[in-house]
C-alpha cells in the first residue's frame, strides 16, 4: 500500500475513536442525567415497607 494509503488509513482509524469517544461521553451523560432524575423520583414516593 502506498504512503497516501496509509494517510486515509490512519485518519479513518482516528475519525472512528474520536467519534466513538464521543458517543460514550454522550452516553455517559444521559446515564448521569437519568441517574439523578430516578432518585428525585424515589425521594417523591413515600416510602412503604415491603411486605
């Protein structure tokens, strides 16, 4: 494979891991997010015991 070859190779490789970070620090978020709005959730239910 030529030099230019490996130039498109490399690039290809470095666009998928930067989107890849992406989508994970995205997802990481939304986790986060959902996270805090379940305990607000929880602290709004009375709480019962279970039987």
């Amino acid at each position: 494979m030529s030099a230019p070859g490996f130039w498109f190779l490399f690039a290809g490789y470095g666009v998928v891991w930067i989107l890849l970070a992406l989508f994970l620090m995205h997802l990481g978020r939304r986790h986060r997010i959902l996270e805090r709005e379940l305990r607000e959730l929880e602290a709004r239910l009375p709480r019962q015991p279970v039987p």
